[in-house]
C-alpha cells in the first residue's frame, strides 16, 4: 500500500468515527479532542502522524526512549556506585580508582591510526604526529568511559536490576517471498532493507554474518529490497537476486552482487547467474520478464510506510538502528532482545 493510500485510509477511518457517537476508543488512550461526538485520542494522533510523516515519527518515537534509557542508566549506575561506596566503607572515587585500572585497556596504535584516518581530512598543514597525543588522549578518556560502564553492569547482575522501560518497535510487513535465512522464526529477527549497489550495505555484511555466526540458532535474518533511484542498477539487482531465490539460491547470489558491486548492469547478473550454476533460461526469462518487479516495489514502499530513508536500515524485533554501525551496537540490543 502507498503512503498516499495510508493516508486516505487513516482519513477514513476519522471520518467513519465522527458519524459514530459510541465509537470504541483503544484501550488506555487518552481522549485529546472531541466535537458533537467526534473523539480523537492519542492512538488517533500516533496513526495519523505514522501515516503522514512516518520518518519523523519514528525519529521522535527513537530520540525518546533514547533520551530516558541514558538517564534510567545514568540513575542507576550512580544509586549503584554510591550503595557499592557505602558497603566498603569508602567514597564513589575511591572506589572507581581501585577498580578502574584493572578494566582499562591500553591505547593501540592502530586505534589512533583508524581514528585519525576517519577524521580525514584535516587543516592544511596539520600532520599526525601533531594530532596524535590529543587522539590517544581522547581514547583513553573512552577506555576509561568504557570501564566504568562494564564495572556498573556487573554491579547491575549482581543486583539483580529489572528494567521495564520498554523500547519502541515498529511492525514490519514481511511478504511470503522475501528471503530469509530460516524458515523458522527465531527470538532474534533481524529486518534488513538493503540496496546492492550502496556501498554501506557492503559494509554491514561482514557484520550481519558475524551475528549470524554468533546467534545461528536464535536469530534470523529477513531481507527487504530498497533500491535507491540514486542507484541506477539497484532495482535490476534487486529482481535478479529474487530470480535467483526462485533457484534456492538466493544468499549465495547476494553475496556474488556484494562482492561485484561494480559489476551489476543486465549482462553482469547473467554472468552471475552462470558463475553460480543457475539455470540460466530460466533465470534470464524471470529477469527480462519482470517476474518480481512487484515485490521489489513492495519492499519500497514498506519501507516509507516505516519511515526508512537511508539504506542499510535494520530493524532488530522491531528496533530500529540506522546505517552502518559496529557489531556492538547490534549485539547489545540483540542482547536485550534475548533477555527480554
């Protein structure tokens, strides 16, 4: 369904309710606005917004619980500290001094190359021998951060803290014939919308399949489409890789597109096909005869209905994380999720 078509619907659905006096409200929300029996409540709100604006929506929805889960952490870790104080008969620092030095690990030379080399390009004139002390200083200072974050969780599992502070998530629409790397559903579902020619999706692979290693028998990966129109190859990629999934080939034909990024006009995907052992007539009719050109165009529009508008986009049970991120960042929700 198109955003437009959303929008209508979400229109009608008021307007029905506005000639109905008695009209059921959503459990728990809270009326805003009524008028000679029109009631609108914040569902109402929530829906129309969604259907409206769905990438500010989401955004809202995400900067929220991120603002109050830094400030839950930033208040328990303190009461923690503060208990853990008392209990040793000591203050806060005194405590964090003993404990901290044992848990920092020391600043690499490749951190500070790797860093240096993400800030490029500096002011003219600026060597790294210049910048070089301030870089190990400002990841020592992150050492230092992290350290005091993992002494805190322990004293967390060792207290045995419940946190009921729920995040938000997105219901995503997942069609019959998009790919998965299980049939199963598992506890973990990790929601990709991806775009083979976007070299940041290239990046996130080796980083999914990390976590497909890690968690194989917990998670699943499901695959979305979201060709780019900046991405002139993206769509014919797209409908070729589920060419290739009729084949039960699909994984192995997305990684061919991955590694070949540079390589996906029509000819390239039947090369690709070949290199893979597909049944080339049958692969070249599904292609040239447009076979999942409605499926792609479902994985966009899905896609704006969720408010995505950069690829790679994840949703982790719901959860959104945009763009190319450390495995850390993944994992830590994956973890969440496992114990939640």
């Amino acid at each position: 369904m198109s955003l437009r078509c959303l929008a209508i619907a979400a229109l009608w659905i008021l307007l029905a309710g506005s000639a109905t006096p008695a009209r059921a409200q959503s459990p728990g929300a809270r009326p805003v606005a009524s008028s000679d029996g029109f009631i609108v409540d914040e569902d109402h709100l929530d829906a129309w917004w969604q259907a409206h604006d769905a990438t500010t929506y989401s955004k809202v929805r995400r900067d929220l619980y991120d603002g109050r889960r830094k400030a839950l952490d930033a208040l328990l870790g303190d009461f923690l500290l503060e208990r853990e104080a008392r209990s040793r008969r000591t203050t806060v620092q005194a405590v964090l001094d003993e404990e901290l030095p044992g848990r920092t690990s020391a600043v690499t030379d490749s951190e500070i190359r790797e860093l240096y080399e993400a800030s490029l390009p500096l002011p003219e004139g600026v060597t790294f021998e210049q910048v070089k002390p301030m870089i190990a200083a400002y990841l020592q200072g992150k050492h230092v951060e992290d350290a005091r974050a993992r002494f805190v969780e322990e004293l967390r599992r060792m207290a045995g803290v419940v946190v009921d502070l729920e995040p938000p998530r997105q219901v995503i629409t997942v069609g019959a014939g998009d790919p998965v790397t299980s049939p199963a559903q598992k506890p973990v579902e990790i929601v990709e919308f991806a775009d083979f020619q976007c070299p940041y999706c290239r990046q996130l692979e080796p980083v999914l399949k990390q976590l497909r290693s890690k968690y194989a028998d917990r998670l699943r990966l499901i695959w979305k489409d979201f060709p780019l129109s900046i991405h002139a190859e993206a769509r014919g990629a797209a409908e070729a890789a589920r060419c290739a999934a009729d084949q039960q080939r699909f994984w192995e034909y997305h990684d061919l597109l991955f590694a070949n990024q540079q390589a996906l006009a029509p000819d390239d995907l039947k090369r690709h096909a070949r290199a893979l052992g597909l049944d080339e007539t049958r692969f070249t009719a599904c292609l040239e005869g447009g076979s999942h050109r409605t499926e792609v165009a479902a994985g966009l529009e899905e896609g704006m209905r969720q408010g995505v508008q950069a690829t790679p986009t994840v949703f982790v049970n719901g959860r959104p994380i945009i763009g190319v991120q450390r495995l850390e960042a993944y994992e830590k929700v994956v973890l969440e999720e496992l114990d939640h």
